[in-house]
C-alpha cells in the first residue's frame, strides 16, 4: 500500500485542502498571528514551521502529539475553523488568523465534553497517545453528524492510527457521546 | 513544599523477610514528586503525611498515592496494581491516583525477575499480587490501630470502607486524611491478614482507569511532552545500515538553520541539537554524512530467508524431546508436511523512541518511559562513570512499547546519553538534551520482532493416530549476546526462540523440536509482544488444522482429544467454541465472497487464550476479519474490563501483522520508514471482538501479551476453511487468495 492511496482513502477532503504542497509558503514572515484555543499569539517561528512544533514546542501545548510528520496517523489532529486538520501536515504560517482548537480546549465545547466523558466512561484509552487526535476526529464527526452509523465512524476515524487498537471502544464511545447529545 | 514525611526508620522495614515483601528507606520527596507522569519538574498536589511504606503514601486531603513499579504503557498496570492496594486498603477509589515509581532496585525490583526492576513479559500483576494487597493491608492496619487508640475502642470493632474508618457502636468517624498523621506513628505490622476474596469490592469488579482523564484531556505526560528550562532537542542522523560508521560529516549547512546550537559525533550517528524539535530535523536533513559501510550488514531479507531455509535442511540443537520421533516417522502411514516464514517486525509504538538526560555534577537525571529501570540504570552509570544510585530515573507514560522499550542493552537511552556526554561542558549550563526519534528513525533502527522459518511434519499411523511431529526452528536469538544471556540460555538454547513450540502441549508421543540459531545476521533484534509465540503459535496452530484436515477431523475436537491433559487449555478452547457457535453454519457471503471460520488456542505467560475467527474471502483474494471471539483463562482477572480492553487491543495488534506487518531489508538497507509502507490496522478493519473469561481462583497471569498469538493462526485456519488455501507465510498475499 502507498502512501498516496492511503492518503486519499483516510484524509478527510477538508485536511487534504490544507496540504503544505497547495499552499503558497510566505517567505519572509517574521511574526505569525496564531489564534489558539480563542487567545491571541504572535509565533516567531520561521514560517515553514508545521503547526504541530509550535503548539508543543513554542506554546507548550504538548496535548497534540508527534506520531508520524506526514498525515499518516493523526495523532496531531487538531481543528482549523472546526475542521479537523493534522497538524504536523500544516504549516503554521497557513493559518494565521484562523481559530484553532486542540485538546487542551476540547472541554470548553459541549460536544467536546461529552466525547471525553464518554471515553472516560468507558475507558478507551490504553497508551493514550494517540487519543488527543482520535478525540478530535470524533468530536468533528460529531459536530457534523449527530447520529452516526458504524461505517460512517470508520469512514471519519480511519485516518487516526492506535497501535493499541482501542478501535471497538472509539466506535463505542462516540455512539455513547452521540447519546448523551441526543 | 513542606514534607512531613515521617523519619521512623523501622515502618519502613515492616514485613521485612516475612512475606517477600521489601521496603527501602523514605521517599525523598523532590524525587518523588518529580517521578510521576504530570510531574516533570513540579511539585506534589497533596501534602504527605503517611507513607507506611514504599508503596503508597496518603495526604492530610485524604488522597491515596500508589507508587506503580512498572511502567504503564497502556496495559493498563497503574489501574491494576492500585487496584490491589485499594482492596486491602479499603480505599475510595475516587480519592486513589498513581504514580511512576523512581528506579530503585532495592525496593522495586520485579519480584519475578530477582534484583532487578523492570516490566515484562507479562508478569506485573503477576509478581505484584501479593506484594501491593500487603502494602495496602499495612497501612489499614496502622489507620485502624491509630483510630483505636484516639477513641479508646477495641481495634477488632472497627470498620474501614471508601477511606472511612469507623466504630459504629461509638459513632466514631474519620477519614484516611484525618488519621494519617496519627498513623504515621503506628508501628508497622509485622504481619498481615489479606481479604478472602469472597469480600473483594475492587477486585474482579470494575475499577475505572485511573489514567483516563489525563489522556483525555492532553494533561498526560510522556517523555515527548518534557519541557526543562533551556533543554535542547536532539534529531540524529543515523547510518543507512546496521552496522555503519561515520566516516566524515559537513556540518556547514545544518549550523546555519535557525535554532540549532551543535553538531556532534556519536557512536550513533551525527547529532544535532537545537531549541526546538523543528529545528533539529531540518538541521538533521542538512547534515552531509559519509558512512563507512566496511563493517555494515548487507543482505537482504530474500538472501537471509534463503539461509535459514538451507539451514533448516539440516538437524539443529534439540530443544525437546519425546519418545523417538525419527522412528515414528520412519513407520508413518501418512506424513503432513509444510513450512512457514515469517518477517521482521518493527513494534511501531505511536509515541516514537526519545529519551530525556541532564547530567550535573551529582548525577545524571532521566525522563523515559521507563521499562528496563535497572538495566538502563546501570548502562547510564557505566557510560558516565557514576554510580547506580546517582542515575535518577523518571518514569513517565510510555506511548505504547510492545517490548520496544524493554531495551536490552539500553540502545536508545545510550544514544541520548552519549549526546549529552558529548556536548558536557560545550554548552553554559550544560542543558538537557530531549533524543527525539522521527518516525523514520524508530522504524529503521532495528530491535525487530525477528525473522524466522519454521518447518513442521506430522506423522499419522495406520490407525489414523497423530504420533510424531518435528519442528524445526530457524531465526536469530534475542537473548544470546544480551546482559540476560547467563539466566535465560540453556546448552545454547534461547528459550524465547522456542517457547510456545518446545512447550507444545497436545498429546503427541514422539516429538522432537529442534532450533537453528544464526550468529551472522547483523539485524538487532528484540521481543515484540508475545515475543517467541508470536511466530510459534502460527505454525503450531496453523499446522494443526492441516494435519486434522489430513485426518478428516474437526479442529476443534481434534485439539481436545490431545489436551487432555491441559483442563486449561481445553477450558478456554470449549469456551470460545460453544461462544462462537463452532459447527453451526456460517451466514454465507455475497457472491463470490468465501466464508469460513477458524480456531487456534495457545497458552503464553502462563495465560491460556483460545480464538475462534470469522472471516470473509473476496474474489480478488483480499480478506476481512468479521468477528473474533475470545475466551480467556488468566487465573483471577484483577480487572476484567481490562482483561477485555487487552485482549481487543492484542486482536487488533495482531491482525495488523497478518495483513500488512514486514519489515523488509534490501542489501542491508530497510525498505519501510513510516505508516505508508508499514501500515497498521486502522478502525475500518477491526473486526467485532467478544471477550470471555474464564472464572478463577488461580493467582492471576499474564494478560498484556497473551492475547496476541492466537489471533494469527485462528485467521489462518478461517481462510483455510473458507479457501482450502493454507497459508505459509505472513503478512497473507491476497494474490495466493484469489477466487
């Protein structure tokens, strides 16, 4: 399997518009407007800098993990204007202006607290790393459909690798979320 | 912070010789609060006031803090060992969180593995289970006996529930965290009663994760996620092959991106470090690197599987032995043969290897998912010239590890070490150095699941009797040339090479297995969750189905007429076919699809696990694993919704090696490098898992691992059903499955 086939079976279209490769890289930037979790930052970083390194090396986010740096796993999803987008894939200056929300916030949504209260209640998570992204890829899938079927969380949450294979609970937990937002 | 943790040596020496149970001297509290996940660097949220001993700790706000001595890398082992405390403690399990224990042997080595401390092989609930239920039983004990004297009551007549200690005929009440000063001056008891297990409430119940929340919300804390004030981060260039040197490097180019600080030397590889994680890999990226490959490793896979295959032609060390298997052979009406081959596999853990060290002039102080505490304890010393016991270990979540982190020769923490030694005295205030492994890095460095080729024959009397069978064993050793070499190599035999196939259980007469092991493969490699069972399970069970096919016999009563002797095998393998529905049809397919359904049980870490598979063949030869029932055997199940969790996490783990897992060398140089040429299982393909268990009283086993190897040769015999195509090698080719 190639990882161009991959991407276009997993990446959802929204992350696909975001690749680093369609996207005019400025080359001269010296102060990048972030808006994280609705606050306001000036990045000094250069500007091919992907967003996933700011957020945990600059702003110590660090609740958006490394796995992969290619769109591979998604353990680095975070949403750019809701959409869930990775990370690692983007770089910082593209989205400038833009409201970004990682899992530090995911809480502050009533969508994003039922997620995490339906992985808590029933224990999803094993190692957990890749759990900030699988939250987020859940609570976008959510947002946009509210009663989702089996396959269409499949199709949502392909591209968020768990090398646990927490799978059957993820599938649980967002029918549960689904639920409790009923 | 204010630490008021009590000084009365002799608390901490309670149980000592009497119960195996050792206790070390007080927790000096910066360590302590340091060693948590979530604690790099900052201090405890409770005060302490009770630490009866090494163990657990209970503050005036009523919080209980167990100490955890293994790592938790998703097993689930912080739940469970707290959980074995909170019984006997009689703890609210709401108030009970946890932490990484330091390293420190004396008191926390695995009790399974003699001085040393460390996690694996299954064995943390295992070794633990008496050890963490005396530990909370001591501090009930002291809470009770500081209560009886402050109300001047009989010690028999109080009750202890949810951390409240009570005497109902008094009414007098109090909480842990009201008593806990009063219990730190109890003596410690010499003697404990444990709970009959009639009277568990945590115990075989269901006992939330207590990591949950902070992996939930972004709080939890892996060694990636370490941030020390001016620490550097380190991306190596390593050498392309195993084996390789640096002959010479240009640096020019990588200390001219923004943000890196140094390039050095190491016996690794070039390193660069800079500010941020980001920088160093596009300093890395603009390294030129000359590699001296006189000394490399230059096969490939194809020229090594070619070996072993020669290899196999001739007898190799015979690991067990029978009755006379070459004469069985010799008067066999029927012999079944076949062979099988299987790949290198990386462990692929999401959270890639890195490694945290600051050297000062005291010691040196490391921030890891830790799971080989003494061994990486010592390597650290030898390289620093320091003493054990001024390497202070933080133990932090690991994110994932499937044995990867269990290093046994400590690689990656070396390669951080070596950087930081390097660059000693280079840098004002000699910082710490974050080794961060790229994906690429993880999935090219080696310490893979080995490559092995099995080959097999059954012999089959003229009364249709199966009565000999050899196997034949060909891969590198994991153990041989490791510090574990002297207490786990028999007569050049490594045990893990073998186990799962030296241990066959069935009732076979005459049996001779018999193993090759290679010397001058320079692939490292390493155990991988389930380690030799990973591969013995396969051509054990997947052979067996085409020796009852050769029999005219059903899988599954096949196997229980030859494990008679095995109540425990046979209990699970009766359990998940009855659950499974084994011998009713299958709902057929769509057009063209093939159905079938397949068996395998095998016993690791002292677990017993058997799988009943459902499968579905299409006609372009692909296959889907539609459902996977399960049943469990694993002596008591401390929590069996994590008895459950790591048996569906062990069925998706596996079955990404039957679809897709092989790491593959081309003139020494591995082919893969991230998740688009190594893929892993993804949600779309994880099939339905049900999990049962078998009720128990036996001390309870194994579970992180045991779930793993039947999965393979259970969807083996499945397609085998469906297709009558058996399959010899894994990952399956969907070519040879074509309608």
């Amino acid at each position: 399997m190639l990882p161009s086939s991959l991407w276009d079976r997993f990446a959802p279209p929204a992350v696909r518009i975001l690749l680093p490769n369609r996207i005019p890289i400025p080359m001269e930037s010296p102060m990048i407007p972030l808006n994280i979790n609705g606050k306001p930052y000036q990045a000094d970083v250069a500007p091919d800098t992907p967003l996933l390194w700011v957020l945990r090396d600059t702003l110590h986010l660090t609740g958006t993990k490394y796995g992969c740096g290619q769109a591979l796993c998604g353990a680095c999803t975070v949403h750019v204007d809701g959409v869930p987008t990775r990370a690692c894939s983007v770089p910082a200056s593209s989205v400038a202006g833009r409201k970004v929300t990682t899992i530090e916030a995911v809480d502050q949504q009533r969508i994003g607290k039922a997620v995490q209260e339906a992985w808590r209640k029933l224990d999803v998570v094993q190692c957990g790393y890749c759990q900030s992204g699988q939250i987020m890829s859940a609570v976008a899938l959510l947002a946009t459909n509210r009663r989702p079927t089996d396959a269409d969380i499949d199709s949502a949450m392909a591209g968020n690798l768990c090398r646990c294979a927490t799978y059957q609970r993820i599938r649980a937990a967002i029918h549960e979320a689904a639920k409790t937002l009923a | 912070m204010t630490d008021i943790a009590i000084a009365n040596l002799s608390r901490r020496r309670f149980l000592q010789g009497s119960a195996g149970l050792t206790l070390g001297f007080v927790l000096p509290t910066a360590i302590a609060a340091n060693a948590g996940p979530g604690k790099a660097g900052e201090g405890l949220a409770a005060p302490v006031t009770f630490e009866p001993n090494a163990f657990l700790r209970i503050g005036t706000d009523n919080t209980v803090t167990v100490l955890s001595k293994h790592l938790e890398m998703g097993q689930g082992t912080y739940t469970g060992l707290a959980t074995l405390v909170a019984e006997e403690l009689d703890a609210d399990w709401k108030t009970v969180r946890v932490e990484g224990a330091p390293a420190d042997a004396k008191r926390y080595n695995n009790l399974f593995w003699g001085p040393a401390q460390g996690t694996g092989g299954s064995t943390a609930m295992a070794n633990s289970w008496e050890q963490m239920r005396k530990a909370g039983a001591a501090a009930r004990a002291m809470l009770v006996s500081a209560a009886a004297q402050q109300w001047k009551v009989p010690a028999g007549e109080i009750v202890v529930h949810d951390s409240v200690v009570s005497h109902p005929a008094s009414k007098h009440r109090a909480t842990f965290g009201q008593l806990a000063k009063a219990a730190a001056g109890e003596p410690v008891p010499a003697e404990v009663n444990l709970k009959d297990p009639k009277d568990f409430r945590l115990i075989g119940k269901k006992a939330n994760r207590r990591d949950s929340a902070d992996k939930t919300n972004g709080k939890a804390q892996f060694t990636q996620d370490v941030l020390l004030p001016g620490m550097l981060v380190a991306v190596v260039a390593h050498p392309p092959r195993f084996g390789a040197t640096v002959k010479s490097f240009d640096a020019v180019r990588a200390k001219g991106v923004k943000g890196v600080v140094e390039v050095v030397q190491i016996p690794q590889g070039v390193a660069v470090l800079a500010t941020d994680t980001w920088a160093a890999k596009k300093g890395r990226d603009a390294l030129a690197v000359t590699w001296d490959d006189s000394k490399a490793f230059k096969l490939g896979s194809a020229e090594i599987l070619d070996r072993y295959r020669e290899l196999a032609k001739t007898p190799g060390q015979v690991a067990h032995s029978a009755g006379d298997a070459d004469a069985a052979f010799a008067k066999a009406a029927k012999v079944v043969r076949a062979s099988y081959d299987f790949p290198y596999l990386a462990h692929a853990a999401m959270e890639p290897m890195n490694c945290v060290i600051r050297l000062s002039a005291d010691g040196c102080e490391v921030w890891n998912g830790e799971q080989m505490h003494t061994g990486d304890q010592y390597a650290l010393a030898g390289l620093f010239g320091l003493k054990p016991e001024q390497v202070t270990i933080h133990t932090l979540y690991a994110g994932g590890s499937f044995g990867r982190r269990a290093s046994k020769d400590a690689d990656y923490v070396l390669e951080a070490a070596h950087i930081v030694k390097a660059i000693n005295g280079k840098i004002s205030g000699n910082p710490a150095v974050k080794l961060v492994w790229l994906r690429e890095d993880d999935m090219r460095a080696g310490y893979y699941r080995p490559l092995f080729h099995h080959a097999l024959e059954a012999a089959i009397d003229a009364d249709g009797k199966l009565v000999g069978w050899r196997h034949r064993l060909v891969g590198q050793s994991i153990l041989i040339g490791s510090p574990f070499e002297k207490m786990l190599v028999k007569d050049g035999i490594d045990g893990v090479s073998v186990e799962g196939a030296a241990n066959l259980p069935y009732a076979i007469p005459n049996l001779k297995v018999d193993l090759h092991t290679p010397t001058d493969i320079g692939v490292p490699v390493l155990w991988w969750r389930s380690v030799g069972s990973s591969h013995t399970a396969f051509s054990t069970e997947a052979f067996l189905d085409q020796v009852a096919a050769a029999m005219g016999k059903d899988p599954v009563a096949l196997r229980l007429e030859l494990l008679a002797a095995h109540p425990r095998h046979a209990g699970v393998l009766k359990l998940a076919a009855e659950k499974a529905g084994w011998g009713t049809p299958l709902k057929p397919g769509k057009a063209g699809e093939r159905r079938g359904r397949g068996v395998a049980v095998h016993e690791s870490f002292h677990s017993y696990v058997a799988q009943v598979a459902e499968v579905t063949v299409a006609k372009d030869g692909s296959v889907r694993v539609d459902r996977i029932v399960a049943a469990v055997d694993c002596g008591v199940a401390i929590n069996p919704d994590n008895v459950r969790a790591q048996v569906e996490g062990g069925v998706g783990f596996a079955l990404s090696a039957v679809l897709y897992g092989e790491i593959t060398l081309k003139d020494g140089q591995v082919e893969q490098d991230n998740f688009g040429n190594y893929p892993l299982l993804r949600i779309n393909e994880m099939p339905r898992v049900e999990v049962h268990i078998v009720p128990s009283a036996a001390p309870p086993s194994g579970i992180g691992e045991p779930g793993v190897p039947p999965v393979a040769p259970a969807i083996a015999n499945a397609i085998l059903a469906a297709t009558g195509k058996a399959l010899t090698r894994l990952p399956l080719r969907t070519v040879e499955l074509t309608a």
